[in-house]
C-alpha cells in the first residue's frame, strides 16, 4: 500500500423518511439558502418534505442549477448568497446541484471572480453545506470534488473544496428518476470504481476486493433496476454503490487513474454529452488502448467479475474487455463516438486542448494528448483489432446461438479439440433475454475456423 491520508467528516443520513431530519442536522441560528435544479423535486414530493422540515427557519430559494453546472449561474447564487448574508448552503438534487452549491459555498467568500476558483482547482474559504441527494452517480454528497462548466468558452474542469456537513439519502427519491439517468448514474459508478482500480495489480488485496464488490454488486443489480426501478432494495444498494465508489474509501493506499474522466469531460464541454453517457465510450476505449499496460488487472478484473478464467491471456483480455462494453450496452448507453455523431475533428481538438494545457493523466502521469487521441481513435465503431489479432490471428464467427447452453456446449466440443473460442455477446444475450433478437455468436481464430466448422456440423447440423 502506497501512503496517504484518509479524512471524510460528512455524516450520512440513510432511508426512508431522513429529509424530516433536516432541522437537527442545520443549526438553529443559520441563515439557510436551499439550491435546487431545473424543478424535479417539485413533481416527486421531494420539494415538500424539504419546506416541511424547515418551516420557521430563516431560508431562501435558487432555482435553475443546471445539469453540468454553468460559471453564469452559480455567479448568480453567489451575489443572492452575498447580498442575503447566507451562512448555510442546503443542496437539493444530483451531481450537478451538488456540485454547484460547493462551489457557491467557496464564492461567497470570496471577493474575484468565481470563476478564477475553479481554475486554481481548489478554495479552503468556505461556508458550510448539506445535501439531499435525489440521484445515485457522482459521489458528491460524501467527497470534497465539484466539476464547474463555462459553456460560452466550452471548458469544464475539477474543482476541490470542503465535504458536504451531512448529506441525506433517501432511496424513494430516486424512483422518479427516468431510465437514461440511472443507466447514466449505474455507468459513473462502475467507471469511478474502475479508476481506482484499473491500475496495478498487488498495491492492495483489500482495496481490490472491495472495489469488487461494488463492481460486481452493480453488475448484479443493473439488470432488475431495469425490470424495476422503484424497487426500495435494489435503489438503496445502488445508492450505497455510488456513495461508496467515490467517497475516498477505495482509494486508500492505491493508484488512479481518472484519464476517462478527463476525456469525458471534454466531451461534456464541447457537445454537452451527459457525464455517465461520455464513459460508456470513452472507457472501453482505453482499456482496449492501454491494455497491455494493464493486462495483470484486466485478467484479474475479467476473472473476479465476468468469470472470464479460460483463454490465453490475449483471448481473456478481449472477451474482458467486451464484455465491459456489452454491460454498457445492456445498460441502454451508447458505446461508441460514431453513435453519438462525433468525429475526428473532436477527437483531434481534445487532443490539442491536452497538449496545449500541457496535462497527462492515468496512474502513471502518461495519458496526454497523443494517447488521448488514440483511446478516442479506438472509441470509433470500426471494430479495432484485440490484442489477439494484432499478433496476427484474426477471428471469424462460426456460429450463433439464442441459447447459452448451446453455444457453451459448442464452446467444450471445440475446447476438446484444442481448439481456443471465444463467445461475444453472451452477457447481452442473458441480461436481455427478454428481447428477442440477441444471440450469443460463437467465435474462432481463422487458422482453426475448417476443423471447428467439422465440429459445428457433427454437432449441429440445423447451423450449416
Ligand atoms: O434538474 P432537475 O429538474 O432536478 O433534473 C435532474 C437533471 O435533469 C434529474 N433528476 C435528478 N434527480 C431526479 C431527477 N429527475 C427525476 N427524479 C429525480 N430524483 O436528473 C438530471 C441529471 O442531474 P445531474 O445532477 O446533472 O446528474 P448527476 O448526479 O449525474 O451529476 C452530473 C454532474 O456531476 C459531475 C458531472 O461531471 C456532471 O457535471 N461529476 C461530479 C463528481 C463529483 N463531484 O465528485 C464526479 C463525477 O465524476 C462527475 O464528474
Ligand atoms: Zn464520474
């Protein structure tokens, strides 16, 4: 374990019903501004609950918190926050309201332009704030991190202040949420978990298991919240799962990475990409970039997660990588640039903006512009080649099948022949049995495809 230091003051208040804990948690003397977003918590009771609680307190309002929180508006909330002599900052909403609100805290005491902050990255000088979190993604609600957009000059950068007071998590909150923003809200959770652990393998067992077990606890849940979504367990773990996977905990003592964040983010700046759909491209994008850097942990992440445990290395890293994108893909995002209508000129522009900052990202400090554009590069739809087949052996389908039992028992005839096959789309094909359509293709390197094709017709021959 690497050394560090570990601090998170804020106090977590869970379940159902925890919003009529407000007036304990802000002191009597306060005087209080609520911040909200575009008017959600106005349709789901959320707003309600909020006033309810703090009837007699001295507060006031902001409105308007945009999705990526805009410079021109939190300069708003400050000179309110100024001219009302705030002294609390209570939160009510995502990511976005979160985010803004810490960065509201910082420039009410400050005297410059707020905007000055978050280029510096980081304010001591605060007032106090709480949060009413209604949207399990960020993290925000218990770490110190904020992310401010200028949309009239198309940045977006990280910003570091104080922790939430208190953040309250109400799961029931969450059931008004539409399905673009918890698959968005599930894609931010399994990426923040995977830039502190995608690194280096054997910094931390403990850290590793546990980051896993989020990771595998999402895998779990993703596809019922998707039969369900106003099911009160399964929103309480994923709530947990995000509150855990960015709250300091699984960082301790090991490397990160956050080089996918910082391309999502500029995806973010210049297109206005929602922050959860950037990563679904951009992250198997870099694991198919880097994955020789990261080969140790991407077996390990393939064997402990997706049961990828047969294969030589170049196959489990292909298969592990694939089916991190299906699990995107089954989620309902898009995982690639051409689906989102981006093209090279983005690519190259994020290319020049790193360069031109002189930034580099990733655990070892080596994702810079260059490398940034060939992970945009690989987050093209023409399928880049595997690790396999850039040791020159190509693949070709021999089969597809609607069952997995199927395409498994094809899977050991070939294997008993000595001969390696890989099956892509099975993940889809079990989450989304439902949907008909989805098959489980059966795939094999060219060299074996005549002995394989033998096996397939002894075996199966309604296949050829
Ligand atoms: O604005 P309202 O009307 O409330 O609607 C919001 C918004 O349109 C809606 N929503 C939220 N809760 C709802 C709901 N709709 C129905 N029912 C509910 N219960 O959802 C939409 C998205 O909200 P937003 O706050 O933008 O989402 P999220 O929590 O994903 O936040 C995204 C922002 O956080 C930053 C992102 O870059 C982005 O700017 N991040 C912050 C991080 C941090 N502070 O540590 C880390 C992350 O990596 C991320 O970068
Ligand atoms: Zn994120």
């Amino acid at each position: 374990m690497n050394n560090f230091i570990f601090y998170n003051p804020t106090r977590l208040l869970f379940g159902e019903g925890m919003i009529a804990q407000l007036p304990v948690q802000i002191p009597a003397d306060k005087r209080i501004m609520v911040t909200f977003g575009g008017g959600s918590v106005k349709t789901n009771g959320v707003y309600e609950q909020v006033t309810k609680a703090l009837e007699g307190r001295d507060y006031t309002e902001f409105w308007g918190i945009e999705s990526n929180p805009d410079i021109s508006t939190l300069k708003k909330a400050i000179e309110q926050g100024k001219e009302k002599n705030i002294d609390f900052l209570l939160a009510v909403g995502g990511g976005s309201v979160i985010d803004g609100t810490k960065l509201i805290a910082a420039g009410i005491c400050y005297n410059g332009d707020a905007w000055d902050l978050v280029k510096k990255g980081s304010a001591q000088d605060t007032i106090p704030l709480g949060t009413v979190l209604t949207i399990p993604a960020t993290g925000s609600e218990m770490n110190n991190g904020a992310v401010i957009s200028c949309r009239e000059t198309h940045e977006k950068y990280p910003f570091f202040s104080q922790h939430p007071v208190f953040s309250i998590l109400d799961p029931t909150i969450t059931f008004s949420l539409p399905d673009f923003q918890i698959a968005c809200g599930l894609a931010d959770t399994f990426v923040h978990v995977m830039e502190q652990y995608m690194t280096k393998t054997n910094e931390s067992d403990l850290m590793d298991r546990w980051s896993e077990s989020i990771l595998r606890t999402l895998v779990q849940i993703a596809p019922q919240i998707k039969e369900n979504k106003q099911n009160y367990r399964l929103m309480s773990e994923f709530m947990m799962s995000a509150t855990m996977a960015l709250n300091g905990f699984i960082a301790m003592g090991v490397s990160e990475d956050w080089a996918t964040h910082m391309i999502g983010h500029e995806l973010t700046a210049l297109h206005g990409m929602t922050h959860g759909q950037t990563l679904a491209i951009v992250f198997p994008g870099t694991l198919r970039t880097l994955a020789d850097k990261k080969r140790d942990k991407i077996l390990q992440y393939g064997e402990r997660i997706w049961g990828v445990t047969s294969g030589v290395p170049s196959v489990r890293l292909a298969l592990t990588i694939e089916k991190t994108e299906e699990f995107f893909k089954s989620l309902g995002l898009k995982t690639r640039l051409d689906e989102a209508g981006i093209g090279d000129d983005t690519i190259e522009e994020i290319a020049r903006r790193f360069e031109e900052r002189g930034v580099a990202f990733g655990e070892d400090g080596d994702v810079t512009g260059e490398v940034a554009r060939r992970i945009l590069q690989n987050c093209k739809s023409i399928q880049p080649s595997t690790p396999a087949e850039e040791n020159g052996m190509k693949t070709v389908v021999l089969a597809s099948f609607k069952s997995d039992v199927r395409a498994h028992m094809l899977q050991d005839l070939l294997k008993n022949e000595g001969i390696e096959c890989m099956l892509q789309g099975e993940y889809t094909a079990q989450v989304m049995s439902y949907l008909s359509g989805m098959e489980i293709k059966v795939t094999v390197f060219e060299k074996d495809y005549a002995r394989a094709f033998e096996i397939l017709k002894a075996a199966f021959p309604e296949k050829v």
